[in-house]
C-alpha cells in the first residue's frame, strides 16, 4: 500500500504519537525536504523546504517537536507549524593519546593471536 504521494527518494520518517501524521523527508532538487501527511484525510503537504543531504528525523518523547539530524547539525521542528531553529551544542573531549595507542596495541595483538589463519603463527613466538 503507498502511504505517500512521492515518487522520489525517501529518507527517515517518523508517525505522531496519535497515529494521524506521518512526517518523511523527500528528495527533490538540492536535497530532502519535510513533508507531512495526514493520514486520515490523505492531504500532504510540505512542512519545511530544507534542502539537506542524508537526513534523520527523531519525534520528541511529548511529540511536540521533530529533531532532524543533517550535514553535521540538528535542527528543532515545530512539527505544526514547519518552523525550524538550530540547536546549538558544544562538547570537550580529554584524550589519553598514550592509553589509546595501547589499547590498540594490545588489542590488536590479541586478534592476531586469536584469528591469524594460520594455527601455528606460521613459526613465530608470538608471546615473546
């Protein structure tokens, strides 16, 4: 059964938390945009011209609003009205650049001791 009236590339789509309206990106010209359907009344509409590359959509737990995930950034949606605003995030990261050098080390040394395709390490003392 075809639920939306595009024929175009789908990307994510979420339903509301009542069940009457589904929001999906469509593909058309310089990327996907934001359209809704009601699905009782079969009438769609575009909710937001956004023009963005591999997009995904995320309904809010009350359902109020729609959190879209695109080109590195996330944008709040107003899923009644369309309208958008950018949530700004920041964060720090402490990286242990010694700890992960030997993590990978030692993990590596591991999965070659484990699964090398040959049981005997084709004659190497891999231990010491």
């Amino acid at each position: 059964m075809r639920i939306t009236t595009h024929t175009s590339d789908l990307g994510d789509m979420e339903l509301s938390k009542d069940g009457e309206k589904l929001f999906y990106m469509a593909h058309f010209e310089k990327g996907y945009d934001l359209w809704v359907t009601d699905l009782r009344k079969k009438d769609t509409k575009l909710l937001s011209k956004l023009a963005v590359k591999n997009p995904t959509l995320q309904l809010s737990s009350d359902g109020k609003s729609l959190f879209l995930l695109a080109e590195g950034r996330i944008m709040k949606i107003d899923p009644e009205t369309g309208k958008t605003e950018p949530v700004n995030i920041s964060g720090e990261m402490t990286l242990n650049y010694a700890g992960e050098k030997e993590y990978i080390f030692d993990h590596s040394w591991r999965q070659i001791k484990e699964k090398f395709y040959v049981e005997d390490m084709q004659g190497v003392d891999w231990d010491h």
